[in-house]
C-alpha cells in the first residue's frame, strides 16, 4: 500500500532547508506500478513543513520528501493486472487507509484512524511524498486521467476532491442557493468553481487580497468583498480561510437553519467565535476533512470544464527552483495554486 519515492526528489530537511536528494532504486511489488511523475501541486502544508518544519501537531523528525498532489504517468504497470496500463496518465491517490475498519467500510475511509497522506510527518516514520522523478504506487491507488486532459490541469485532482468533499457535506447541496466562501486560495477557488458548476444562484466570496478576488469572479463568483466587510445573509458557508475572523463573520452571514462548512485549518487553541449564533439560529455546523473514494469524478469535472479550472494554476516552476515555488505558494496575495514540474 505505501507509495515510495525513487531518483531525485524535493526532500524537506528541517525549517528552510530543502534538498534535491537521490532516493534508491526500489523493484516494484506484484501490486505495484511505476509512475513518472509530471506535476506536483504545492499545499499550504509543503509550504509550513518547509518553513517552520511542522504543520499542526505532525513535527518534522526526519528527512522526508514533500507532495501529495501528484499527478504523471505509468512506466510500467502493476504485475498481478491491477490498476491502469502502462503509458496511462494517472493521479496518484494520497492516502493510505486499513480499508478493515468502519468508516473505510462506511464510506468515509478519510477519518480511518490508520490513515497516513503523502508528504506528512504526522507519524513515524514519516510518510513519504511524491516530488520525484518517479514513484512506485500500488495500482489501486492510480486513478486515469480522462483523454485530452494535460497533466498540468489534472494536477488540480486532489485539492479539487477536497472541495468536492466539503460541498457533499452539505446535505441539500447549493443548487438556487445563496453561498459564501470565505478565502479565496486554492481550495477557496475551486469551491467557487464547484459551486458556480452545481447551480448555486449566488457565490459570495471573501478574501484579504485583490488578486484572489479577481480570478474568483472568473470561476464562478458573482460578488466579491474585502475581508472585514459587511456581508449579505446567505444560506450556506463554506469557510475555507482557516481564520477565525472568517469564521465569525461566516455565523454572522448565515440566515435562520443556515449551515457552516469549516474546511480551512483553525488554530489549535484561542478561537473565539459567535456560536451562540448557532442555537438562536439553528443553525447546522460540519467539517470537511481531506476526501474519501477516488478521484474520478473530480477529474471528470475538469476535464468538462477545463477553460474554468485553468485560471486557478499560476505558475509552474522546476525543482531546481523550488524554495522558489514555495515562496510564491507561501504568498496569497500574488499566487494560487503553484505546481513543480518534475517530468
């Protein structure tokens, strides 16, 4: 089940230490393909391994390299016939789960306690990234590009099942309702996106910075206000910021029997908030954690709509160049979602 690394790849050593380290040759299992990656999307959590060497509670121990959102081709594929042939564009699936347990069972095998992501260091040893020129992947974890689909747009797979999560956590999704998404980052924008897609009537978007906003408007949202602003009532908030400023303002928003969807990462400790909202208004609060399945119909979805999802890429950079790519990625103002070209 474990994706391993192979050639040179991004290999994060502690705060502000990055290395092109060469990973060994490893011979693939009976259930493993080789991949030669092409693009990995840089995450806010590559960005905080790289710069503070932790992200949450998961503290960098050991060298590891970064990436989850990994996307290239088969070389060869899997002996035993599982997965995709070779020569097949794929996403890489990031996460590794017992498949045993009741919510893998369920359906919702991204709240296995099992569970272990590409690139994380929430456990040790750490697990392993995918920023390198090649990858051994179990084949069950390969999910096909559709045709005509450029590696480069695909790259957005992961980060768009994460948004494609969040929205299914609403239970009468937002077709002909009014909808915020407060922070327009990479995930923030693709929900736009998604939300504009599932026939939302309104997409109100909030962020710190012009930049943003702008592409915002251009995949979907039909107003966009400064954060700190006044905000209209909605129905349903998609808090993707990560900010307990945004959250507040988000349960201020919301209209009687509104609810909350929190996908952005909060502090730890010391959030305040005004969820006494929560009880005069009724109002019905979730998460959203990473995704569970498969990639398919995300890229499928972009694959239809690709003109819409391609505003959302802004660079592309080697891995020569990548604290680089990790400085733009670490700046919201002038970046949304920065790739490394690895092929």
């Amino acid at each position: 089940m474990t994706v391993i690394p192979m050639g040179l790849a991004l290999t994060v050593l502690g705060p502000g230490r990055l290395e092109l380290r060469r990973w060994p040759e490893v011979e693939p299992g009976p259930g493993d393909a080789l991949v030669d990656v092409a693009y990995g999307g840089i995450c806010g959590s590559d960005v905080h391994y790289w710069q503070r060497g932790e992200v949450g509670e998961s503290v960098l121990r050991d060298p590891m390299v970064l990436g989850h959102e990994i996307v290239g081709t088969v070389r060869h594929a899997a002996a035993d016939g599982s997965g995709p042939p070779a020569g097949t564009a794929v996403a890489v699936h990031p996460a590794q789960t017992c498949d045993v347990c009741p919510h893998c069972l369920g359906g919702r095998s991204n709240l296995c306690a099992e569970l272990r992501y590409l690139g994380s260091a929430a456990r040790r040893p750490h697990t392993q990234g995918g920023f390198a020129e090649r990858l051994v992947v179990p084949g069950a974890r390969l999910t096909p590009v559709p045709e005509g689909l450029d590696l480069r747009t695909a790259a957005l797979a992961e980060p768009a099942s994460v948004a494609r999560h969040a929205l299914a956590r609403l239970v009468d999704g937002v077709r002909g309702r009014t909808v915020l998404i407060t922070g327009a980052g990479p995930i923030g924008l693709l929900t736009v996106a998604l939300a504009h897609l599932g026939g939302a009537a309104d997409i109100i978007v909030t962020d710190l910075h012009p930049r943003p906003l702008a592409i915002a408007r251009r995949v979907g949202a039909t107003h966009t206000v400064e954060a700190g602003s006044d905000l209209p009532p909605v129905d349903v908030a998609l808090e993707s910021a990560g900010s307990p400023a945004a959250l507040a303002a988000a349960l201020r928003a919301l209209r009687p029997g509104g609810t909350l969807v929190q996908t952005g990462q909060l502090p730890s400790a010391g959030v305040t908030a005004p969820f006494h909202l929560a009880v005069t208004r009724e109002l019905s609060i979730t998460g959203s954690s990473r995704f569970a399945g498969d990639m398919t119909d995300a890229l499928a979805v972009i694959s239809a709509h690709r003109a819409l999802f391609a505003p959302i890429i802004s660079a592309e950079h080697s891995p020569g160049d990548a604290a680089a790519a990790l400085t733009s990625a670490a700046d919201p103002a002038t970046s949304s979602k920065v790739l490394l070209r690895l092929g």
